[in-house]
C-alpha cells in the first residue's frame, strides 16, 4: 500500500483532517503573482543607484513570497535568513522575540530588505527592525505581502506592501492554518467559518 493510500484512507479521517476543512480564497494566485511582478518592478527600480541588496526573508511564513519576489528583483542580490519565534501575548508589547536562526553573515554597511508574509500587531517586526538596525546596515527597508492595520499595536513603516487585508486570520502562500499545515497553498484564503 502506498503512503498516500494510508493517509487519505476513510478509516483514518478525523473531525479535524484538513479534508473536512473548507477554505475560502481571499487572494488569487494571479493576483499574487500580479502584485509580484509590480513590487519586483519597483523595487529594481529603488536600488539601481545601490548596485546591490541584502534580501532578508523572515521564516517561516515568506518563504514563498520571498522565493517568488527575489526572480522578480533586476539586481545582484544575496538572500540570508532570520526565524524569531515570539513569547508572551502577542497583544502586549512586552512580548519578547527569540531568534531561532540567525543570519550567516554581518548585515554592517549593506543594503537590506527585510520581507516579511504579514504585519498584524507589528510587535515581532518591530523588535526584528530594532535588533537588525544595531548590526548598522547602510539602510534598511520593509517589505510585506499582507498587512491586517485593524489589529496595529506599533505603527511599522511598510515601505513595500502587496495588500491590505481585513481582520481575518489568513492561510495559504506560506502562512500556516491549523496543524501548521496550508503553506503550500497557491493562494490567500481563510478557513470557512472564521
Ligand atoms: P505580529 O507580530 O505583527 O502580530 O505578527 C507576527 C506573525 O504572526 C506573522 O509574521 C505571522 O507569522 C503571524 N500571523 C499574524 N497574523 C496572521 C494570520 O492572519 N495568519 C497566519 N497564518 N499567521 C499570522
């Protein structure tokens, strides 16, 4: 028996196997790839003058904006990554940010881009963009796919932002749904019934 015959076996379907759950597409793919293009587009156009970038994708969630937008950038780059893991409450702002993997090399007198899937409360990039800004990059820029500003507790300066999104906890193009699981969606949707 294959393993793809034992995990999608009737017998062992429960309430929560992501079969019974039903997910509501909130951004298309084509809509995606679409804004992709565009920020790709003027972000080459910002750092011409510069020559060259530090693309910084921030785990786990922009892994795939990230491995999109970078093949949409004009420009010598070279890409590193940060995975913080954020303690406490995420609504108070004495929440702290732990690095779980830090970058592979100084970020001193670089160009970088940070690129993030979302900025909710903001609270873990503002902590990110405090730590970072003490390494004295020569400058250092934002970039989000999604940015929910009902739920902002610290005002993040986004300089590159794909869409604004209502309140709804989202999945899909790299951001996780229950179990960890939905990344690999080629979309943005929510769960039915959030
Ligand atoms: P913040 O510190 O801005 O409140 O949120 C930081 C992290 O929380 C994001 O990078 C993301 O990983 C997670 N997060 C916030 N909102 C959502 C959401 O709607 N869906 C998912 N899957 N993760 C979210």
């Amino acid at each position: 028996m294959t393993v793809g015959a034992v995990l999608y076996s009737p017998a062992l379907r429960s309430d929560t196997d992501a079969m019974t759950e039903r997910i509501v597409p909130l951004i298309s793919a084509e809509a995606i790839q679409t804004r992709v293009d565009a920020l790709g587009a003027q972000i080459s156009a910002d750092y011409a003058e510069t020559g060259s970038l530090v693309v910084v994708s921030v785990l786990k969630g922009s892994f795939l904006f990230c491995a999109d937008l970078v093949r949409k950038i004009d420009l010598p780059l070279r890409i590193d990554f940060l995975a913080v893991r954020s303690y406490g409450e995420a609504t108070k702002s004495s929440g702290i940010v732990q690095i779980v993997h830090d970058l592979s090399r100084p970020i001193e007198g670089e160009d970088v881009l940070l690129v993030e899937d979302i900025v909710d409360t903001g609270l873990t990039l503002a902590h990110v963009i405090e730590l970072l800004k003490t390494r004295r990059p020569r400058s250092l820029k934002l970039c989000s796919l999604l940015h929910k500003p009902a739920r902002t507790k610290v005002e993040v300066p986004i300089d590159y932002l794909g869409f604004t999104i209502e309140d709804k906890f989202v999945i899909g193009y790299g951001l996780d749904g229950p179990r960890e699981h939905y990344r690999n969606l080629p979309y943005v949707g929510v769960l039915a019934g959030e």
